[in-house]
C-alpha cells in the first residue's frame, strides 16, 4: 500500500488509488482526487453522486449497484460517465473515498 497526501492530510490507498479508510475522507480530498482523475472542477452532479455512493457505502457497507446508482440519483449511465470519465467504480468511488468495488458498481 502506498500512503499519499491531499489537502494536508496522508491517507493509505491501495494500488489503484481507492482510500482504505473512508473515515479520513473529507471534501477536500475528493477535490484533491478529482484533479488527480483529471475532473477539473466537481459540480452539484458530481456531488450528487459522490454523496449517493458515500451515504449508501456507509449505511450498507458495500457500492451501490449501477442500476440503483442510476435510479436514486436520476442520471443515466452516460451521464455519469461524462461526469467520470473513468467511470461510476473507478471514478466516483474513487471521489467519494470508498474502498475499490468488488461488484457491480
């Protein structure tokens, strides 16, 4: 694991970036790694999504599917990939500071 350091803070992540303890995470630090995806600036679509997965993650313990994903935040899925280029796993996940997803995010 490697440790990296955004918005004055170090956190653990593994080797593809995702946070290992969503405890650590703040908004500051989804700025910090929305730039390091290349998002130049996180709209209130973004957020919408970035605090969907966080509150879902944190009530259930696992990423949403992408179907409820896409539901409960009214976007489809194409959307959500031109606000995460990388996609709603490895982009929005990512941002929103939850661990890497085993399933079907």
């Amino acid at each position: 694991m490697a440790i990296i350091t955004l918005a004055g803070k170090q956190f653990d992540v593994d080797e593809d970036g995702f946070m290992q303890d969503t405890a650590k995470w703040d908004d500051a630090i989804a700025l910090g790694l929305a730039e390091q995806e290349g998002i130049k600036e996180l709209t209130e679509e973004h957020w919408r999504v970035i605090r969907f997965l966080r509150d879902y993650y944190l009530k259930f313990g696992v990423a949403p599917m992408i179907r409820k994903l896409t539901k409960e935040t009214g976007m489809p899925l194409k959307h959500i990939y031109e606000l995460f280029p990388t996609g709603p796993a490895k982009g929005a996940c990512k941002l929103a500071g939850l661990p890497k997803p085993t399933g079907c995010v």
